[in-house]
C-alpha cells in the first residue's frame, strides 16, 4: 500500500470548525459523454492509480498556485528550503506568516471529490492507491486510507536535528504561548490574502517580534514543517512508493493538477509510456495535454460524485442480475 510510505501513520484525525468558502474557478459542466468516457476508463482499470494536486482542494477554500487567481498569479513566492535553512530571520518570518494562514488553513475541510475518491476506493476502483501532491491532509481526512502525501503534511512537524515528528496543532499553542501578547493582538484578525502553502502576508516589523521555539525532543533543534519546499528533495522512500505506483498501474486519473511539477509529470510519463491509457480532469491546459487519452476541463467536485454514483448504480445492478440469475 501507498500508504505505508506516510509519514504522518498515528496523527489524530482533524476536527473541523466551519468551513472556508470555495476558491475553486468556474468550470464548464461535464457532458453524459464524458462521464460515460471517464466510467470506462475507470471500469476497464484494475490497477488505477489517482494523482491529485492543488485543484482538487479549492473548492475546500485552499488557493491553488498556477490557476489565473492562483497564488503565482497574485505575485507570491513561496519561501524554498535553502531560504528556510540559511538565516533564522528566514524561519523566523516563515513561523510568523505560518502562525496567521494556520489559523485559517487548518480549518479547510473534505469537499465532494475528496469523499467521493474515498467512496471510489472503498468501492474497490482504486486498486492502485492515491498520490496527492497537496500536503493539507483532505484525503486522510475523508477516509482514504492508500494515499501518499508526496510533498508532506502541513499538520505535522519535523526537526531538522533529531528528526523527531510531531503535530502541527501542538505547535501553534506554543507559539501561541511564546508570542502571547503579539497573537492576542491579531485575535479573529484573518488574513488578506491566504497562500497556497497556508501562508500569509505579515509586515517585516511584524515578523521581526516573533519569537519561535525550537524542538521539545533534543532541546534545541530547528522546526520545519513536514513537507517539501521548493528546492528540497522528496524523501527517497516516497519517491520510490511513487515510481513502483506508476510502474505498477494499468490505468491513471490525474485529478485537479497541471502536472507542471516535474515529480508528478514523470510518473504520469511513466504510466504512458507503458501503453496505460491516462486520464486528465482539470480545469485548464497541464503538461501532460499529450500523453492523456481523455481530458475533461470540468470541475472535480461535480465528476468525482457523479462517477461514484454511476459506478455504484451499476454495481448494485450487476449483482441484482446476478441474485436473479441464481
């Protein structure tokens, strides 16, 4: 399972408090035809495999970065991991911006297509597990359970000196704690603007009196979030899930993603290369147009639950034709 090479096994499920409104761009509806496509498509797979990206979490309030109301469109940078390693004035204005969009982001909760892929793989359709480039942690949290968070967990924690692993949550009460008076100051105080990594935009005057706190396990080691910034690496063992995924699969979906990531276009490559045939449902052009046998620029959170409940429909049919055969 894609699963096993997690790494966040053991982390309390979210508790969600209210919703955020849908950033998701408008889509055009999806056609009878290309759910009838898409339904083949997943019908004749024993080995699907499904690759999600940020598209997939829009309509949950999350930016996403390439889209013309994306974060990239609106001019913001996320901080690279060489950034975050070199100055701790870096990390210091990374925690202080993460400690305002946490507040928000974290309150992000499963929209219809993440509950309908977990309906689709409990329904036994998605026999060859989920890849998300996405590090919100919304498939987990709809109840799929063979999913690899490629680019990490934003709710979980690392230390880049003992490599001890905790919960993100945790974190923001100790720098809730170690900033008293500077987060009470911005109580209920939302964001502008939120960022695709949960980031958000402070004044340098403002980032300059955070104070952050080093790790609890060894006593002094650097915080970093638990996922893969620009310029970092992917863990080997997550790369290697991902390639055996790919290399295993008999069909792919590649749902809400450009593919503009060189990471997921190779495992989309590797599956075509083979001669398994590739589906694309995202709402814009990806860099994958070439190597798909269907495309549909619709929006994820109507197909996904339409295509659940074709699927069951026609399941439940099939073994009523069964029963009355015996």
């Amino acid at each position: 399972m894609l699963r096993a090479a997690s790494t966040l096994r053991g982390f309390a499920p979210r508790r969600y408090a209210h919703a955020l409104r849908s950033l998701a761009p408008a889509a055009a509806p999806v056609t009878a035809a290309q759910l009838d496509a898409l339904e083949a498509h997943v019908r004749s797979a024993s080995r699907l495999v499904v690759l999600t990206g940020a598209g997939i979490s829009t309509p949950s309030g999350i930016p996403d970065y390439r889209s013309p109301d994306g974060s990239y469109s609106r001019g913001h940078k996320p901080i690279t991991h060489a950034e975050f390693v070199r100055k701790a004035e870096n990390r210091q204005r990374y925690w202080a911006r993460s400690f305002i969009g946490f507040e928000v982001f974290s309150r992000s909760r499963p929209n219809a297509a993440h509950l309908a892929l977990a309906e689709l793989e409990r329904g036994g359709w998605i026999g060859g597990g989920c890849i998300t480039q996405n590090v919100d942690g919304l498939h987990a949290a709809a109840g799929m359970r063979d999913c690899l968070d490629l680019h990490g967990r934003i709710d979980a924690v690392e230390c880049l000196d003992c490599g001890d692993r905790s919960d993100r949550a945790v974190l923001q009460e100790r720098l809730r704690a170690a900033n008293r008076e500077w987060a009470e100051a911005r109580v209920g105080a939302l964001p502008a603007e939120l960022r695709a990594d949960g980031d958000a935009e402070l004044t340098a005057a403002e980032t300059a009196a955070f104070s952050v706190p080093s790790c609890e396990a060894c006593g002094g080691g650097t915080l970093k979030p638990a996922v893969t910034f620009f310029g970092g690496s992917v863990p080997v063992e997550d790369v290697e899930a991902a390639r055996e995924a790919a290399e295993n699969a008999d069909a792919m979906l590649v749902v809400g993603s450009s593919v503009q990531v060189y990471s997921a276009f190779r495992l989309v490559r590797a599956v075509a290369e083979r001669g398994a045939p590739v589906a694309l449902l995202n709402n814009g052009p990806t860099r994958a147009d070439a190597l798909a046998a269907l495309h549909l620029h619709c929006a994820a959170e109507e197909v996904l639950p339409a295509l659940a409940s074709r699927l069951l429909a026609r399941r439940d049919a099939d073994e009523g034709e069964v029963l009355i055969a015996t």
